[in-house]
C-alpha cells in the first residue's frame, strides 16, 4: 500500500468535490477510529457525512431560488383559525407526492385566510 501525504489526500477529495469528507477529514476519521468501525463501515460513514452536506446545500440552494418572503412552516399555521382548511389534507400535500407527478396546486380563498403560509409551508416542506 501507499503511503498518501494528508495534502495529496485533500486535493483528490477537493478534485472528487467531496467538501464534507475534505472539510472535516481528520475529526471524521477520529470520530470512525474511536467508534473502532472497519474499512467498508468507515466508507459508508463518510459517504453519509458527504451525501448529508450535498443534501443540507441542495435545500439551501433551492430555498434561495425559491424566493419565500417569509419563512413559514406547517406547525405554525392554526388550522383552529380556519376549519374549512382539512390538516390532513395539508399533511398528504405535504409529502409532495403531487410535485412527483407532476400535478399543479391552487390555493383559493378570500385575503387573509393563510392561502400564502400553506405556500410557503409546503414549498419548504
């Protein structure tokens, strides 16, 4: 086996474009070496590491994109408030699985009755 200096290790990670691993590289094999995980779990462990920073940016970035103007969640709308609103309804919306198929959503009503808060709730969800 070759022996790798700690820069040339950085640079192939930087050139693969796995930041996270590079970024935390020596915290994370201490982390691996003190939960004494072999080779292949070691692997696994720092994919994950990676594919959850990929992930935590790719949120970031399309929440920017998005362009909310208010962060909003579904916790924080008061279904009490407006009873024509079905929470179980908003809470299937909000698995998405209408966005999947590629089906549009339209949410009526007169001002003021959080047709804006269930959009940005569930662009964010």
């Amino acid at each position: 086996m070759m022996a790798v200096d700690h820069d040339t290790l950085i640079g192939w990670l930087s050139r693969l474009k796995l930041t996270a691993i590079r970024d935390q590289l020596d915290n994370l094999l201490d982390e691996a070496s003190r939960a004494d995980l072999t080779i292949r779990e070691t692997l696994a462990f720092l994919c994950e590491r990676e594919i959850a920073r990929k992930d935590e940016r790719r949120i970031i970035m399309a929440m920017k994109i998005a362009h909310f103007p208010h962060a909003r969640d579904l916790e924080g709308f008061d279904f009490e408030a407006q009873p024509s609103v079905d929470p179980q309804q908003i809470r299937e919306l909000a698995t998405a699985r209408w966005v999947a198929n590629g089906d549009a959503l339209l949410l009526l009503g007169p001002p003021g009755v959080g047709k804006s808060h269930l959009a940005i709730a569930l662009g964010r969800e």
